[in-house]
C-alpha cells in the first residue's frame, strides 16, 4: 500500500469524487480511521480544545502538533496525514513558516501542512510550495483569529463573500493542493468550489463542497458538552466510555471483577 498523495487529491476533483478528512490526534485512532479508508487524516490544532483541554487552538504548540503528528503518521499506514501550523508558528512571515513547515515534515513524516487565511497568507503558501512542501489552505471562519473575529458565519455580506473567493483564488494562485471552508454559506462555497480547480473541504459550508472534514470527537459523539450544527453524531462514543467505566467500577466495589478468567494461579 501506497499512501495518498496531491496528486491523487486532484485526480478525484477531476472525476467529480467527493471525500472525507477527518481529524486525528494519536497512533491508535488513526489506524481506525486509516483502516476504515479515510483518505486525509489532519492533525489539527482543534487537538487545543478536544485533546489538550485548552479554550481556544490560540496555545497550541509546534512541539504538541509535532508530538502527535508523529503519532498519526505511525499509526497509519495509506492515509495523507495534514498538520497544522500552529498560531504564531507562521504569521511573522515566509520564512517563519518554511522554518516550522520544514520541522513538522521532518521530524513527523507528514505530507502537508496546513495554515490559515488566503492572501494574508500568500507569501507564506508560495514559499512552502515552492520548497516543495505540500499546503492545505483555511479560510471563512480561521479560528486561530478568534480574539478578532469570534466564532460566527463568514462571508454573508457580499463584500465577504468576494473577499472569500478573492482568497480563495489566492490559495489556489500560490499552489495550495486544496481549500478549507469553514462556516461559509452553502451558495458561496458552491460558487468558490466552481471557481477553484482544486479541491474544497468544507465544514459548515454545505453539501456542495469537493470533500468534508469534520472533527473526530464531536464526529462520534466524544466531545462533551455543545456541539455546532454543522457537525453530525455518528456515534455515541462518551456513553460507551461513560457505561464501561461505569460498570468496571461497580464490579470493582462489588469484588465481581477480576473473575477466574483473569486470574493467575
Ligand atoms: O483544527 C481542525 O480540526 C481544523 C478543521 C476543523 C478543518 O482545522
Ligand atoms: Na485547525
């Protein structure tokens, strides 16, 4: 087995295949989705909120996006693994960015990175690509921006939404292999994902978009608490863990486990 690669992400564009990204944020996770035929595994920096406890992705670190890409990448044996560029880890400049792009490649395995915004991070996109490195752009609702923009739907007004597709153009101009749209609506997501030879991977931005990511743990029912709209439950994966930990407990008290079964004599 080979692994997914660029090419292959433009080839299904061209045949007019839609497909899955799914984030992941350790070896053994990722092999189930590997497994399961995901074909883009992203390592993202929503690890700050779902996976390290923290508020925002705004504190999230090359060194913990670097920690579990690794991770991802061992776990998984077919799937293009994406991480993050971290806030603060490539907003100084090209430079800055080709420094922590070129640290995630070689020190993770990964085989491309991603970062936020479309012309405000355009040198940036052109050196990495030029150096031969593989980036996934993300635009609309850039939750790095948070502290500016909050959390709400992008490009509604007109004058959003050509700002969108004008950086949306951008990433494409600048050599992203694909375009995240996060929080857009559908019509204008549609109308960038016509525009766009490259693919969009959309996220609250309706059905029309080339492919859709979602987070993981709010995929199978594992964050706690509010989930957005946009995301749906496949699973109910915290009342499974919940239950089981439950009853292990309660066997424990009661002295019903270890049984004979799991007892060396
Ligand atoms: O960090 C992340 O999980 C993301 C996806 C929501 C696209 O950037
Ligand atoms: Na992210």
């Amino acid at each position: 087995t080979r692994r997914v690669t660029i090419h292959d992400i433009a080839a299904a564009k061209a045949r007019g295949e839609k497909w899955p990204m799914l984030t992941a944020y350790d070896a053994m996770t990722a092999s189930v989705f590997d497994e399961a035929g995901i074909p883009v595994l992203l390592v993202g920096d929503s690890m700050g909120n779902v996976h390290l406890g923290y508020e925002t992705t705004v504190p999230v670190t090359l060194d913990e996006i670097a920690m579990l890409s690794a991770a991802v990448v061992r776990g998984t044996k077919r799937a293009l693994v994406v991480a993050d560029l971290p806030f603060g880890t490539y907003q100084e400049g090209p430079v800055q960015a080709l420094r922590s792009a070129t640290r995630l490649i070689k020190e993770t395995g990964v085989g491309a990175v991603k970062l936020e915004g479309g012309e405000r991070s355009l040198p940036q996109t052109e050196l990495l690509v030029q150096s031969g490195i593989p980036v996934m752009s993300h635009l609309g609702l850039t939750p790095q921006s948070v502290n500016a923009m909050g959390y709400r739907v992008q490009g509604r007004s007109d004058e959003a939404a050509h700002q969108l597709l004008r950086d949306a153009k951008a990433a494409e101009s600048a050599g992203a292999f694909a375009v995240v749209l996060e929080l857009v609506p559908a019509e204008v997501a549609a109308e960038i994902t016509r525009s766009l030879h490259i693919p969009t991977v959309g996220i609250g931005a309706g059905v029309d978009c080339d492919a859709q990511v979602l987070v993981y743990t709010d995929m199978v029912g594992l964050t706690g608490g509010k989930v957005p709209r946009f995301t749906k439950q496949y699973a109910d994966v915290r009342s499974v863990l919940a239950d089981a930990a439950k009853e292990f407990a309660g066997e424990v008290v009661g002295g019903a486990f270890p049984a004979e079964e799991h007892t060396f004599h």
